[in-house]
C-alpha cells in the first residue's frame, strides 16, 4: 500500500522528489542546504532561496497579518544569513483566499515591505493567485564570492559548537498562543514577541562569513536538535553539547508550569538563530566579529569523530533526539 504525504512527512516527500530530479552538472551547493547556488562570471555564487508561509501551520493565533508576511521574508532571510548572504532582492507569490478585503491587503504588503527594510532589501515582484487559504511564498537573491559561502557540510572533529543567541522561547510563546497556558506578564510578553516578531542573525551571519572562521552553519528554525543533526548528518561527525543555551524566560516558564527546559530549548524550533562550527584556531576572531555586534557567540560544545549528538552535563549523558518541525507530520 503507497503511504501518504502525513506518514512519509517533509523530508520523506523531499528524498522522493530529488531522486526523479536530475543533479545540475557543478552545482556549487549540493541539495539539502539552506539554500542553493549557480556560479556566475568571476569565480561568484548567486544565491537563492525560497521559503513558503501558510496561514494554517504557519500564522498562530495573535499574529496579525502584517506579522505573518513580515514572518514570510524573515524566514528567508534567517536562510541566507546562515549562509553569510546578504539578500539582494526578494520577489513574492501570494495565495490569497476570496474573503480577504483591502485593508487586510494592505497589512500583508505593509508587512512584506517592513522585512525587507528591517535587512537592508526590497520586495521587487511576484505574482497573485486565488487560494484557498493564505500561502506567501518568498525566494531571495543574493550574491557572494564561492569561497565565503558557508556550507551545513565543512565541520571537522574538534570544531567548537557555537550559536548566536539563546533558545526556548518560543516553544513557551507557542504554548501561550495555541495552548492557553499562563505567565507573568514580565516574561510574558517576551515569550510572545520571539513567536510573533521573530529577528533574523543576518549581520552576524555575514561577520563571521567574513572572519573564514566557519566551517559550518545552519539557521535553527527547526529547532535546535534539529539542526545539530542536519549538520552532524551533512559532515558526518557528531557532537557533545556542554551546555545548552536556555533563554532565562524560558526557564522560568519550566519552573511554573513544571515543564522540562531541555524540552523546551531543543524541541521547539522557530528561534531563527544560527547554529555554526568554528575552527579553534580562529575561534577568538569569531568571538570579537559579534561581539562588536553586541552579539555573544555562544559556546555549546565541540563536534567529534562517533557521529552521535549527545548532551553532557557534569557526570550525566542524555542523547538529543533527531526531531524537530516537519511539514505534514508535526
């Protein structure tokens, strides 16, 4: 009996549709990265990537619609940013259900248009069709030398394991929006804000791309264990994470309502920080290209030879599970 999509899930239909694709001779970028690459005159990469927004798995109660395609060109964004991209342009489709009147309209293209100026970009065009529920869908352009692309494959054994930011909140903001739980309002509504008005690393993408200290990254928008699995998986070592970056709200959050932080820090996806190895040698040149960002590099570990993710703390090992978001399954 054939499967469905729902019990194959996202990355399932993905491995089915790359296998009746041919491969582009030289591709620069193989499948499976952030985002892909054609070579260009001079030796340079233009860079491309396409993200989808739908308003049923997409936009949580509480966002508005100005928010939710502001959302749309952040993930996109989020994506080159991992790779040390800048976008250039962004062109847009929109899928717009019959019922949506003129001022909703205009809060989506309010919203386009705030995410690409937040990063220095434009909405340049797109196209319109009738859906039955709201889809925007982004591809961003950008360009960059070949050499300053950073792959998801390039982390070595002994490579330190680092992230830009701290994580959990939104899995707490998700469960306020869509599960009714509770928090003091001090914490409150920044759980809210990181699901509602999430931020792309873009800057710092782009200063540790130019410190050559990198030798992988990926955007965690998947979540955390996610993410440290597609990069243990694309170059094929594993890690020992020593600490996990838990947001102090989130902690919080745990503590009221007796939740696992480390639940809540691994599993809960939509954070858009990125996830990056760095070489040792240059780790103190990656550290002070954030740091004039006002930006901490986050060490959470080191990548080793047995291709395994595991969580140490003290004399304790826990294995980090290899799930996060997956479209049709989640």
């Amino acid at each position: 009996m054939k499967r469905t999509i729902g019990e194959m899930g996202e990355r399932r239909v993905i491995e089915t549709i790359l296998r009746s694709l041919d491969p582009m001779p030289g591709i620069p970028v193989p499948f499976g990265d952030d985002a892909s690459a054609v070579k260009i005159d001079g030796g340079r990469l233009a860079v491309i990537k396409t993200d989808m927004l739908v308003g049923r798995t997409d936009v949580p109660p509480g966002m508005s619609l100005k928010e939710a395609a502001r959302k749309a060109v952040i993930m996109n964004v989020s994506d080159l940013a991992a790779k040390g991209v800048k976008p250039t342009a962004i062109i847009v489709a929109l899928g717009l259900p019959r019922s949506l009147t003129e001022e909703d309209v205009e809060q989506l293209a309010a919203g386009l248009n705030m995410g690409a100026r937040e990063y220095d970009t434009y909405i340049i065009g797109g196209d319109t069709n009738e859906a039955s529920d709201l889809v925007i869908s982004c591809s961003a352009l950008g360009f960059c030398e070949k050499g300053r692309f950073i792959e998801r494959r390039g982390a070595k054994p002994g490579d330190i394991l680092a992230v830009t930011g701290s994580f959990g909140r939104t899995a707490c903001g998700l469960k306020i929006l869509l599960e009714g739980f509770e928090a003091p309002k001090e914490i409150r509504d920044i759980l809210v804000k990181s699901v509602l008005m999430p931020e792309a690393r873009l800057k710092e993408g782009l200063a540790l791309a130019s410190t050559g200290a990198v030798t992988s990254s990926i955007d965690s928008s998947d979540g955390l264990a996610w993410s440290l699995h597609e990069l243990s998986m694309a170059s094929e070592v594993g890690f020992v994470v020593e600490r996990l970056p838990i947001a102090p709200e989130a902690r919080r959050f745990a503590e009221i309502h007796k939740l696992d932080p480390y639940e809540l820090c691994l599993y809960g996806g939509e954070e858009y920080e990125l996830v990056v190895t760095v070489r040792p040698s240059l780790w103190d040149e990656a550290e002070k290209a954030l740091e004039s960002l006002g930006t901490p590099l986050r060490r959470i570990g080191v990548a080793t030879r047995a291709e395994e993710v595991i969580l140490k703390v003290g004399e304790q090992t826990r294995i980090i599970e290899g799930k996060g978001w997956e479209h049709f399954r989640t």
